[in-house]
C-alpha cells in the first residue's frame, strides 16, 4: 500500500534542513523501489523549503513512520511533525 507522509518543518529550521539535504537525499534514494515519489513544500515565493511530500511503499503505516523516522530530516529535529496518510494514487499513475 502507498502512505503520503507529509512532513511540516519546524519554524526557523531552513539552515539545517539545507545542512542535511544531501543527507536526506541519499535516505529518500536507498528507500529504492519502496519510493514512489517525493518532493519540498515550499513557501508561496515557490523557493524556500518548509516541508516535504513523501509517498511510499509500505506494508503498514507503522512500517511507513518507522522509514519516515529514519530520515535524517527527522533525526536532526528539521521536521516538527510527520503526518503518515495512506494514498490511492488515481490519476498519472505510470503504473497503470
């Protein structure tokens, strides 16, 4: 099943989330075939980070937070809450 986690930055934390992007990039990268897709929020400027969408392959949602909380945004306090949502991906899905 695909879980949506939506990650919301906490305030003030941009210099460390752009500290550890390389490292979360390589996180999101070894999840392998388990990613289905993932990407910033931003601010309305279109630039500015302040979250992250992230779709995954898991078997449970607890499996789902338990990766999410291996992110290294995670684990060095940039994000200030992980909202873990399973997802019906419907349309553009180059899955069929």
């Amino acid at each position: 099943m695909l879980y949506a986690v939506i990650c919301t930055d906490k305030p003030g934390s941009l210099p460390l989330r752009q500290e550890k992007r390389p490292d979360h990039l390589a996180h999101l990268q070894g999840l392998g075939d388990k990613l289905a897709l993932a990407g910033p929020f931003t601010e309305d400027d279109g630039v500015t980070m302040n979250g992250s969408l992230v779709v995954i392959e898991a078997e449970s949602a607890e499996e789902a937070r338990a990766l999410a909380e291996k992110d290294p945004f995670f684990v060095h306090g940039v994000f200030e809450k992980i909202e873990i949502r399973p997802w019906k991906w419907t349309l553009n899905n180059p899955n069929g």
